[in-house]
C-alpha cells in the first residue's frame, strides 16, 4: 500500500502559550517528555529508504513561549529534525521585539532546513486591523532575524482557526475575507485531544454545518484537494506514536485506539503492518453504515481513518461537507 509515501510528524511537546483562542481544547497542564528518542531516530532512519520525510510540526501550542518543560533547543529535538525536509514552528508571536528576534536567531543557529510557523488566530478577530498589521510586521521582524527566507518552496506562515463549537457568530465569507485581507489561506484545526477524545466530539457535531455554509472556491478545506494515499500523519508525545486521522487538516487523537507499536518494537516493518490494521479496520466500520457502503467518498474517507475516528465518538452521522469535496476537490483524480 506504500511506495515512497511522506511522512509528515506533529512533535507533541510544548505546553505554554501566550493565546487563550477561542474553542481551543489543549491542555495546558500535561507534562511532556522525550523518552524513547532513540527509538525514533532508529525508526525515522528505517523510514529514509521507503518514505520521504516532509514536515517536522513542533507544537502544539507556543514553541517560544516561556514556560516549557521541554524546548526547541533541546539536542534531541534537534537531532530528530535533521531527517525532515521541513520544520514547522507553532508560535503566537507575542511578546517583545527583542525576544522574537532572539529566538529567530537561535532557530537559525539550530536548524538549517526550510522553516514555516504555524500562527493561532481567534476566527472572530479577523477583521481586528490592528492584529494583522502587528503579526505581519513581527513575522518580517522573525524572518529577518532568522537570516533566510522562511518557507521557500510553499507559503512560509499557516494561520490555523479552531474550529468552533457553534459557528452562527462567525462570518460566512470568512475564507474569501482572509486571503483579500491577510493574503493567505485560512486554516481550520479540529483541536487536539491532549484532554481526551471526548474533547473533539462537540467540534464534529458542528463540522459539517460549519463548512457547508461557507461554501467558497477557496473555503479551504484541504481534505478536498487530497487525493488518496497522499501520505501517513503521525504524533509522538511522550514516549508513544500515534497516526493521525484526517478530517480538513490531521487530528491529534490521544488515544489507544490510534497508537502504534502496542508492545512491539520500533521498526518500518510494523509500522506498515500497524497502519494497514487501521486503515482495514476503518473500512470495514464504513461497511456497517448504509450510508458510508454506498458514498462516492468511502474509500477515501476510510483510508484517512474517518469512520474509525467517528465510531469512537460513537457519531453515527456523516461529518463530510460532500458538496465541498465536489466542488473543489481532486477527488476524481485517484479513480
């Protein structure tokens, strides 16, 4: 089932932040820790030969901000990153001139493949002129001090939205008004469960709603613009690997249902025996629901592990904006 696929890592490792956005369900409190390293290092260097190694995403909240148990700056970290083409920075950029500068600086020092930072937005302060004027001019301010371009082969910064519980307050041109505005796309997380997956089920009851009235030939909705097997999301945090479902964007799912290597050694080898489990067991959930069985989206949505994502929030509904997939989608492209 893979042939050269990417791998695409979220490093769960930071706590602080200097955001509280709205709908944001990361806990703040969860103590992190770089235990089995070595394992994964090992696994990544296994990987090289049978996948390509993409982005390296260091988040999930505010790598700069001041109270971390673990940082950028940690030698593990920074070993780790060397076999990613890509490394991603969740930061608020908030604070003083001299502290974004500083970090740039170290960033720099740190790691020398192409870098982009992935900016929290509250979705009802997108008009706040204010705010855009201030976080622009603190992302030149980084990439100056960075001394190199921030993400020189795509666009260099991610603004990502929670999305909400209740949506009837945000604006429906709202991912038109953000590339006249902001001059990038928008980005709409469904959260991370670091509290539990419970935590994103309120987020589903809302999702279909939410992009289906704001529908856009560039509401990005970026699981419309997948083609299938496009590649394998994985989370470490702690110690443990997990794969990563996708909706819109990948989902940060805490749960033993989605972890890997359950008493098993790192390697490639049962990595791809792990998630062919998954992705076999995702399909055979779709086959249970009438409605899934006969979608023109059903393979799709099982190899990104949807149906097994709902069946454990016991969703029994459809949660695709299908006319969104139609309308601006490559879905055709991988049949």
């Amino acid at each position: 089932m893979f042939d050269k696929f990417e791998i695409d890592v979220l490093l769960d490792i930071s706590a602080g932040c200097q955001r509280r956005c709205d709908d944001c369900v990361v806990s703040f409190d969860s103590p992190m820790s770089l235990s089995r390293t070595k394992d994964f290092k090992r696994l990544l260097e296994q990987c090289m030969d049978d996948f390509f190694l993409g982005n390296l995403w260091l988040g999930p909240t505010d790598i700069f901000a001041s109270n971390q148990t673990v940082t950028y700056t940690d030698p593990e970290i920074i070993q780790v990153a060397k076999y990613f083409k890509t490394l991603t920075l969740s930061t608020s950029l908030l604070g003083r001139d001299a502290d974004i500068a500083r970090h740039a600086e170290e960033v720099g020092k740190h790691y020398t493949q192409e870098i982009k930072l992935a900016i929290p937005v509250n979705l009802r302060e997108v008009d706040n002129v204010k705010y855009r004027t201030y976080i622009w001019d603190k992302i030149n301010l980084f990439e100056k001090h960075l001394g190199r371009p921030l993400g020189t082969t795509t666009r260099k910064v991610y603004f990502i939205g929670n999305l909400p519980t209740s949506g009837d307050d945000i604006d429906p041109t709202i991912f038109d008004k953000f590339i006249k505005d902001w001059g990038v796309q928008l980005d709409i997380g469904v959260g991370n469960g670091r509290q539990g997956i419970e935590a994103l089920r309120t987020m589903f009851d809302n999702a279909l709603e939410f992009f289906d009235n704001r529908l856009t030939e560039v509401n990005n909705f970026p699981g419309a613009l997948l083609e299938e097997g496009r590649g394998i999301d994985l989370l470490y945090r702690n110690g443990d690997l997990y794969f990563m479902p996708f909706y819109n964007e990948r989902i940060a799912v805490l749960d033993d249902r989605f972890k890997l290597f359950k008493q098993q050694i790192w390697s490639v080898d049962n990595l791809i025996s792990n998630i062919n489990n998954l992705m076999v067991e995702s399909m055979t959930l779709s086959q249970k629901h009438p409605e899934c069985s006969a979608c023109e989206f059903n393979s799709r949505c099982s190899l990104f592990l949807v149906p097994t994502l709902l069946d454990s929030l016991n969703i029994k509904h459809c949660v695709q904006p299908k006319e969104l997939l139609r309308k601006n989608g490559t879905y055709h492209k991988a049949h």
